[in-house]
C-alpha cells in the first residue's frame, strides 16, 4: 500500500469515526455543537433522519479502511479487497450527500467541498489498485494452471 494511499484511508476513517461519535455525544446532549457547523435544516427530523442513514455506510467503509491499512502493515495481500471496498463506499456516501445537496440547491461549502473530496478523492487510486488485484489475480491463476496435472 502506498503511503499516500494509507494517509488518505486513515484520514478519512478517522475523521468520520470522530464525526459519528462527535455526533452521538450530541445526541446524548453531553456536546454541544455549534449551529454554524451544522448542516442544512439539521433541526428538521426528516433531514435528521436522512444524516443518520449515512451511518451504517460510513462505519462499513471505515472499518474496510481500517483493516486495509491494518492488512497492508503486516504486507498482508488481504488489504487490497478491503482498501477496494473501503473507496467504492466512500465513493457512494460522497456521491449520494452530493447528490442529496445539489438536488436541494443546498451549497454550504462546508457541507458540499467535503462530500465532493468523498467523491474524488478515491480515484486517484481505484485504476491502480485495481490494476494491481487483476495483475495478482492472474498471477495466482497462472501458477494454479502450471501446477495442474493433464486429464
């Protein structure tokens, strides 16, 4: 795994399992989160709810990076489907907040440029890793195929 790579996975899951706690302290009222830091009709339950349904998704693709960057430290090979779950779920959550704004002509930039880095920001190493997986995939065929034995 690149340096780059797990910079940016632990970044992300780090920031969103603080964001998610930061957010139940809230909900529990022992924080206090300022009105300004909040999203767009963030006193709106429906709004609420809609928040809170990025949950599970977040969790999933932080845990997945989490055992990416966990995997790849001990040179484990079973990062790389993890790092690959890991950015095609953050890719979604930031795609479907994106969408979600842009639908609602909401463009509180604090809101939106996060979500679009969401979107982005995993690109820049989707074609390699995925590169790399087909690579080690046809690797391993190969040596399976020389190692059969005829009919």
């Amino acid at each position: 795994m690149s340096s780059a790579l797990r910079i940016a996975l632990t970044l992300t899951d780090g920031l969103f399992i603080a964001y998610w706690t930061l957010a139940a302290l809230s909900v529990l009222g022992w924080v206090s989160i300022p009105d300004a830091w909040l999203y767009a009709e963030a006193d709106n339950p429906k709004v609420v709810a809609w928040n809170w349904s990025f949950l599970p998704l977040d969790i999933a693709f932080s845990v997945a990076g989490i055992l990416a960057v966990r995997y790849a430290s001990f040179q484990h090979s079973a990062w790389r489907p993890w790092a690959l779950i890991s950015l095609v779920l953050t890719m979604v959550a930031g795609t479907m907040a994106v969408g979600y704004w842009t639908l609602l002509q909401e463009f509180n930039w604090l809101w939106f440029l996060p979500n679009l880095a969401l979107v982005l920001w995993p690109l820049a190493f989707l074609p390699q890793l995925i590169s790399d997986m087909t690579h080690t995939s046809e690797s391993a065929r190969q040596r399976t195929d020389l190692g059969a034995t005829p009919g």
